[in-house]
DNA sequence: ATCTATTCCTGGCTGC
DNA sequence: TGCAGCCAGGAATAGA
C-alpha cells in the first residue's frame, strides 16, 4: 500500500523521466509533486481548467511507465513515447482532472515539529487514529505508523496529549527518510513506476511481525486491531502512557542517558 | 470530541 | 482440484 514514501519514490520517478514532455490535448508535464500520500502532476502550456492530475493511490494503485496496459490498467496516460499507465487490482485508487487538491491536513514531513507538536497538543485520542487521520496530518499509512511509534517507544493507544510531539516528529521524519532512501517498502507487490522493489521492508521492526521476537529487546510483538487496523507494537518497548499501576515491563536497555519521560514540557 | 461499524474491492490464503 | 469463506486496509460515511 503506497504511503508517504512509496508515493515520494514514485514521484521522483515520473519526475526524472516525463518532465516536459507532452500529453496530447492537456499540455507538457511541469511539475510532479506529491502532498501525504496523495501524487499530484500539473500541467502547463493550455489554460485550461482542471489541468492538474490528482491521484489518490489507496491501497493498490501504481503508476507504470512504458509497456502495455495490463488487465489492472484503469487509465492510461499516453505520453509521447513513453504511456504512463494507472493500474490497480482493488480499485481503491482514484486519479482526477481537478484544480485542487482534496482537503487533506499538512504533510507529515514538511511539517516544522513544533507545528506538528501542536496538532497533538490537547488531544485525547489515541496517538495511532490520530496519525492515519489523513485530514490531520497526511502520509503515513498503517505500516509506518506501526514503524515509527516502535522506534519512539510509544505504545499506540497513548493519548495524544501525552505524547512528546517534537520528539516523536523527529522519530517519523527519520523514519521516512530512511525508507524514502530505500526505495519504500515492498510487502506483497509494490513497485516503482520501473518496477523496482523497495527495501525498507527489511527494516520493519513490528509490522506484519505478531509472535516474533522484538528486534530491540526480543519480547514478542504483539497484534492488536486499533482504529479498525492491524496494530503491532512491542509491548515492553511501547508501555502504555500512563503506565498501568505496577505494570513493571522495562526494556531492556542501557540507560546512558537521561531518561526523558513522555510528557508535555 | 472521539469512537466503532460498514461499505467499497479483489488476490491470496485457509480449510474442508 | 475446487470452492466457500475470510483476510488485508485507505477513505468515506453513518451512528453511538
């Protein structure tokens, strides 16, 4: 399912290869872009209104450059020379002729982390709804909302407000960075528009993981369905805020540093 | 304000 | 071998 980083290496993809070239009766291609998960591709050269491409992936939509429409094929964007195709097996996916984007909250790596912070600043829900509300913060999907809230220790039923959102921006800025650099992650049959896998699902500490030993401390990692999603945490890395009375689960690390506790400052 | 359930959709899996 | 039944989940929607 493409998220933020699986759409960003597609983005690049089409970038590098149809800037500039023509689509028959909509103009030449000047920009690709993406905002969350949502791709976006303007057009120039017509004044023309809705001249730009939104395309919402949902879960299985791809972008295919070159070749023939396979039996997925939902559109085709006949590029000179080079037909980019829109296949997807769910139809989940939507791609549109429109001017605007759909109403989608900040994107999630953008985003300057005080900024971020005051989104969770507050709030009572719980941390993982919160990150797949789209119209919150937008790019992150299940898997690397599973991801980051692993590598920043925070169980995934921690109220917002709880939660010290600097930090954990600075964990999921990280995190995406380092998937974007690996291409995404490929989980059954994401690929990039040349058919290239990504990596980063070598990377994946909990997700798709339930029963096998937690990376950082061996503890199984445990599944859960939250905000009607499959949920996988580590449940000594990711003790639930505020802790359970004596509740005495501690991962098992040096402490070297101070040891900063999940509060508002 | 925040939650849950339901709908869409189809390949892939399970079990008989 | 075949088939019924369930699962996965992004997003919209309705209802508690």
């Amino acid at each position: 399912m493409p998220e933020l980083p699986e759409v960003e290496t597609m983005v690049r993809v089409l970038a590098a290869h149809l800037l500039a070239r023509e689509l028959p009766g909509h103009g030449r291609l000047a920009s690709v872009w993406r905002h969350g998960k949502v791709a976006v591709l303007d057009f120039s050269g017509l004044a023309r209104a809705n001249s730009r491409l939104v395309a919402r992936l949902g879960m299985t939509g791809t972008f295919r450059l070159g070749g023939d429409p396979g039996p997925y094929t939902r559109q085709t964007l006949p590029f000179g020379g080079l037909p980019l195709h829109f296949d997807d097996i769910r139809r989940f996916g939507r791609l549109q002729w429109q001017d605007a984007l759909p109403p989608i909250g900040p994107d999630v790596f953008s985003l300057p982390r005080g900024e971020f912070a005051a989104l969770l600043a507050g709030r009572d829900r719980r941390i993982k709804a919160l990150l797949l509300d789209q119209m919150t913060v937008s790019g992150l999907g299940n898997i690397y909302c599973d991801e980051c809230l692993h590598r920043a220790g925070i169980h995934p039923l921690t109220p917002a407000s709880a939660i010290d959102g600097q930090r954990l921006h600075r964990v999921i800025r990280e995190t995406l960075a380092e998937a974007i650099a690996d291409g995404g992650s490929t989980i059954s049959d994401f690929v990039d528009p040349l058919g290239r896998a990504g990596r980063f699902q070598e990377r994946h500490r909990v997700y798709g993981r339930a029963g096998k030993p937690c990376p950082q401390c061996a503890t199984p990692i445990v599944r859960v369905v939250a905000a009607q999603r499959g949920t996988h945490y580590c449940p000594a890395c990711q003790p639930l805020w505020p802790p359970e009375n004596g509740g005495s689960h501690r991962p098992n690390r040096r402490r070297t540093e101070p040891r900063l506790l999940p509060s508002s400052g």
